[in-house]
C-alpha cells in the first residue's frame, strides 16, 4: 500500500532514531552565452505557369544555399526542410481554373560563429521573395554546461544537508538516495529580427543593406535534485 506522502511507484526510506533520515533539495542555475544560432529560410515563388514557377524556385533555392554554404566553418548545420508548389485557383468563374502558382522551400541552418551572422542574414533578406527568421539562440544538446548545471545541484544538496546536521550538533552518516528531479534546458531564444518576403526589385538595388547588429542574450540553464541522506543521532 502507498503511504498518503508518496506516490504511486515512489518510494521514501524511513528514518530510525538510530539513523534519523534528512531530505533535502539542491538546486543551481547558470547564465551562459549561447553555443548555436539557428535560423529558418523560406524561398518563394509565384507565377502563372507551373514549368516556370519551378524554374524560379529551384533558381533562388540555389542561390539561398549558395550564399549560406559560403559561409564555410561558420556553419555548423544545413537542411532542407517542407517543398511545395501549389495552384491557386479563381475564385470566381466555373470549373478549376488555376489563377497562378505558388512554390516554397524551407531551409533551416545552424551558425556556431555569430560574428557573420549579422551579414548573413542581411544578404539572405535581400535575395528574391525570401524570408529569413531568426536567429534563435541555444546550447548543443551534450554542452558540458548541462553537467556542471548538475554538478552544482548536487553540491549544494550536500552542503544544505551538512547545515542541517550541523545546526542539530551532529553529522552526515550515508547518502540514501539522489534523484534527478529536473534539468531545465534552456528554450532557444528569438533574437528580434524576422525578414519579410523581398520584391526582385528590392533584390536588385545596386547597394547592399548594411549588415544587422546581433548581440547574443545570455542563455538560463538550471538543475534540481533531491537528496536523502542519515544522520548519527543528535542529542536533543
């Protein structure tokens, strides 16, 4: 039977006056800078003609993954992500008569070095009918800021269960049992920028936008444990 205090599968050691039982939470949080930096592309392409709409897709396609790719070491990871090209139909008039079509390609790519993303992401806005989204900001899913986020938790455990015991006049006896009560990643941040779809004529101007100022925000990493722990008996 589950005690009232656990539940169901949980289970609590229970202390003795011999072994008095002391439970206790670690807890630590880390503020770091970021280790990647994702952004998210969509190439366009519209017209009446399925063959050319194509054409014009595969064409910008080509020249977003150019562009990104010229980036060399900078880059750290690129996909492809949702293609389509759909017809658009009347919405008057009998039967399905197409009015035009329209075509988009998802990319998705990851920087490790942000000095040249302020640039990137400024020439990738000004290609034709592309949108850049982004960046958003984060840590590598085996960062070793995880371990040490853990590693705090568990230290201050030990420390606030050896306050507790010395606040009793005594000492810590033996470690019962340790869980990992949560690791909070931290959420990818959004930096506050998000290309619109540009004209070919905006794709045009002689003179290059001036590259975006991107600062990366600190990133929160936090751990909780609990810790179970016997004392020697104090003498109350």
């Amino acid at each position: 039977m589950t005690s009232p205090s656990t539940s169901p599968g949980e289970h609590r050691a229970a202390g003795t006056p011999d072994a008095p039982l002391l439970v206790v939470r670690g807890e630590s949080e880390l503020e770091v800078e970021p280790e990647l930096a994702r952004i998210g592309v969509l190439v366009s392409a519209r017209g009446r003609d399925r063959r050319s709409t194509l054409d014009d897709l595969t064409r910008r396609n080509t020249a977003a993954l150019d562009l990104i790719k010229s980036y060399g070491d900078a880059l750290e990871r690129l996909s492809t992500g949702a293609f389509s090209v759909a017809p658009e139909f009347a919405e008057r008039g009998r039967g399905e008569r197409v009015r035009s079509y329209h075509g988009r390609v998802q990319l998705t790519a990851e920087f490790t070095d942000f000095t040249v993303l302020g640039e990137l992401v400024t020439r990738l806005a000004d290609l034709e009918l592309t949108r850049v989204d982004g960046p958003w900001w984060s840590l590598r899913p085996d960062s070793p800021v995880h371990a040490e986020a853990r590693r705090r938790a568990v230290a201050e455990a030990v420390q606030r269960a050896r306050e507790y015991a010395s606040a009793l006049g005594t000492s810590l006896a033996a470690l019962i049992e340790l869980a990992d009560t949560g690791v909070e990643a931290p959420r990818p941040l959004r930096a506050a920028f998000g290309g619109g779809v540009r004209s070919r004529a905006a794709a045009e101007l002689p003179t290059p936008a001036e590259p975006l100022d991107l600062e990366p925000p600190q990133l929160r990493v936090t751990a909780q444990v609990g810790a179970q722990f016997t004392m020697a008996p104090p003498e109350l």
